[in-house]
C-alpha cells in the first residue's frame, strides 16, 4: 500500500489491540444448552476468584473503585456497539482488532470458563472451546454492524484434536471474524513445533487469518504471593511461541502464515532478533550447534516476511529501537478498554510519544501496517480518518520534515547493525567456520 496522503493530513489510527466482550453471564444463548450446567458452576465461583484476585494483589480494591466510577458509561463501550464508536472516535481511532475480555479490572466479561486472554492449554478440552466458541459467535455479531472498522479475534483452543480446531478455524473465517488468539502456553501438550499443529498452521494461512498470541496468562501457581514474578514473566510467555514457530521451521513451511504478538511491548525483540540472527548466521558461540536444518534464511527474514508485533501503548524507547525491529512490524494499539492503555487520553499520549517521529513512519506504525496485515480497507476508512484523525501538527510533528528524517538519518543507516557492519563479515578464528547461505 503506498502511503499518497499530504503531510498535514490527519493520521487513519487502527487499534491492533482493543478488547470487547459481554457480561459473562450474558453469554448463555451463545453456549450449547449441554454446557449450561457447568456455565452455572463458573459463574457461582466468580466472587471466590475476584477475592483471590485482591488477596494476591492482582486487584486494587481503591484503584477498582475508582477506575468504574470515573469511566462507566465509556466502559460500556466493552458490548455497546454505539457507545463503542463514540470512545473510538474521541481517541481518534477508526479501526480495531477486537481481543476478548473487555474489563480487565474485575473480570466481569470474562469469556465463558476462562478461555479469554486466560486461554491456555490447561482448560478442559471440551469446556475450553465450548466458551471460545460461545465467544466467537457473539463476537461475529458484534463486529458485523461496523465490519470496516472492527477485525474480530477468535479465540481458538489449538491444543484440542486437531479436526475441530481446523473446523473452528473455517467456522470462524466464514462468520466474518479476521484473525486468531492460541494459547501462549500449551500446558502439559505438545509444543508448538510438533508437527500435529501443521494442519492447523495451514487452514489459518489459507484462510488468511494471523495467528496472535496476547499477554494474560502466566504458571500463576509458581508465583505464590509474589506478584512482582508474573509481572516479569507475563510479556514473556506470549513472546515464547516466536521461537518454537522459527526454529522448528514452520514459517519456513507456511510461508503465507502471518504471526502476531500482542500487548508484550517490542522491547525484547532487538536482543532476540540480534541472537538469533548470530545464531544462525555461525557466530563464535553457536558453532559447537548442530546446522538449522529446518530454515534456509536468517531468522530476521521470517520475522520481516511473517512476524509483526501489537506493540500495545508503544513506548519511546521502543520507537527508538524501531529500525533494529522494523518499521513495518509495529503496530500501535490503544488497549481499549483496559487501564493500562492510552484511553481515554489516546490523543495526548500519542503527542508524548510521536512527537519527533518522521510522519511517513508514524503513518505505518499508527495504521497503515495494521490495515495490511489485518484486512482493512484504508479508503473505505479515509473518509472517517478524515474526520476524527489527529494531525500531525496535533501530535506536535513538525512541518520541516526533512529536519526530522535527518535527525534520525544514523540510526536508520545502521538499522540492524550485525548485519550493516557491527558483527559481520566475521574474522579471526571464526573466519573459516562454515555458514549458511544467506539470501538477499
């Protein structure tokens, strides 16, 4: 997509990463009758799980009270399609990707048994996509009255037998919904690079549906009180699949594949990519390795050909990375409606963050990116943009845009610098070690 809009027109702002979902008790009619027992059961046990919840301290009782006082009405955005465009266009945002579970404070429109951001490979089986089901079909709806503005997530259990999750996969597709959240931990099932999920991995790249990953669950259990742990650990577990994928070469053998990580930040990915780039490429401390058989390119190929992260509420010392990362592989998102994110302030975060940064790469990273990853349609939305989009002289972009590519003009020619100089040709005793190819 080539980017045709003036400097001074307002920003087309895509979320790629916002969260809706109904009171959970109001998912019943979505549920097979056959579930509704068990539907009983969890609900009954949602105030022994908010009080643990405040025991561990995952829940602030005064910060809870205050954060529904102060934003009630706005919060009923999470299921109401009508106040939910109104809190969209206050921030500025004219499109989504739709995650589940849109109160992350107490929980309360938490997907059927737990399989929102929760999803992982412990749930029972048959519970586990009865919920995310229930989840998909309402979620199908939801994103029908507005489907230029919404791609909804489906949640879908990879670790049950492989037949209904590729089932699943095209039931979703047909329904309307855009894209997939698996586990980020699989819990006691085969990992990801075991080859019984290639059929799974193949119906999403036909359908053209990404695989994403979002940050949520964690071995709580390990944890005990210690809260500190799994605010380390959470982004770490959604960012833990990209390896288990690379390596064992399945977007070698899914090229149309696309993958996505979501609300873990791209802070780690310039360590990692650097890594594993050296890795591969045969540096000093990978050479007692066995040869990676599975990949005939550097990882930072698949990761610029596949691989994108929803770097949620993007920080500016991520935006200072974006050239190790890759411009193209950022996409911003507002969170909405979780505390954590930009809303109900989108605007002036975006002015604290963007306020230096090339326009042309704000464009990408704000929107553009997302609607080409995702399937929207830029100039269906260009009329809304038009309208409620920031500017760049509202986020304090400067006119003199040749001042500002200049400014930044180093850290872009040195990009990934292993690879524009600082690590490679290798010399010395490393000099006569053999490498893979690497493809231009």
């Amino acid at each position: 997509m080539t980017d045709v809009v003036s400097g001074r027109d307002p920003y087309l702002i895509i979320s790629s990463d916002c969260h809706a979902g109904l009171p959970t008790e109001r998912y019943r009619p979505y549920l097979e009758t056959r579930f509704h027992r068990d539907f009983d059961e969890f609900l009954a046990g949602r105030d022994r799980r908010r009080a643990e919840m405040t025991r561990l301290g995952v829940r602030n009782e005064a910060f809870a009270d205050r954060w529904f006082r102060e934003n009630e009405e706005g919060l009923r955005g999470g299921w109401d399609t009508a106040r939910r465009l109104r809190e969209l266009d206050g921030d500025g945002v004219a499109a989504e990707v739709v995650f589940p579970d849109a109160d992350a404070v107490d929980s309360r429109t938490a997907a059927p048994f737990g399989v929102g951001l929760g999803l992982s490979g412990d749930q029972d089986p048959e519970l586990g996509m009865a919920g995310a089901q229930a989840h998909n079909r309402w979620l199908a709806e939801f994103v029908s009255e507005h489907p230029e503005r919404h791609c909804g997530v489906a949640l879908l259990p990879v670790t049950a037998p492989v037949d209904r999750v590729v089932a699943e996969i095209r039931r979703a597709r047909e329904s309307g919904l855009g894209a997939l959240m698996i586990p980020a931990m699989w819990a006691g099932h085969e990992p990801y690079h075991d080859r019984r999920y290639d059929p799974v991995w193949a119906a999403a790249a036909e359908c053209g549906m990404p695989v994403l990953t979002h940050s949520g669950a964690a071995p709580r259990h390990e944890y005990g009180e210690h809260l500190g742990i799994y605010v380390s650990e959470v982004t770490w577990w959604p960012a833990r699949p990209l390896w288990f994928l690379l390596w064992s070469g399945v977007f070698e053998r899914h090229p149309g594949l696309r993958f996505g990580v979501a609300e873990s930040g791209c802070w780690w990915l310039p360590n990692l990519l650097w890594f594993m780039d050296r890795l591969y490429l045969g540096a000093h401390g990978g050479k007692k390795l066995s040869p990676f058989a599975e990949l005939t390119r550097p990882p930072h190929e698949y990761l610029d050909r596949q691989v994108f992260v929803c770097a949620t509420n993007t920080k500016r010392r991520e935006l200072a990375q974006r050239y190790e990362i890759g411009v193209d592989n950022i996409l911003w998102g507002s969170d909405f409606p979780h505390p954590e994110g930009t809303w109900p302030d989108t605007r002036a975060w975006l002015r604290r963050t963007f306020h230096d940064i090339p326009v042309a790469e704000t464009r990408r990273i704000l929107g553009l990116a997302a609607a080409e990853t995702f399937g929207f349609d830029a100039a269906k939305l260009a009329p809304l943009a038009r309208r409620i989009g920031p500017t760049p002289a509202d986020l304090g972009q400067s006119a003199d845009q040749a001042a500002v590519e200049a400014s930044w003009a180093r850290s872009r020619e040195s990009g990934r610098h292993w690879l524009t100089g600082g690590d490679f040709p290798l010399t010395g005793p490393d000099r006569d070690f053999p490498r893979p190819e690497v493809t231009r």
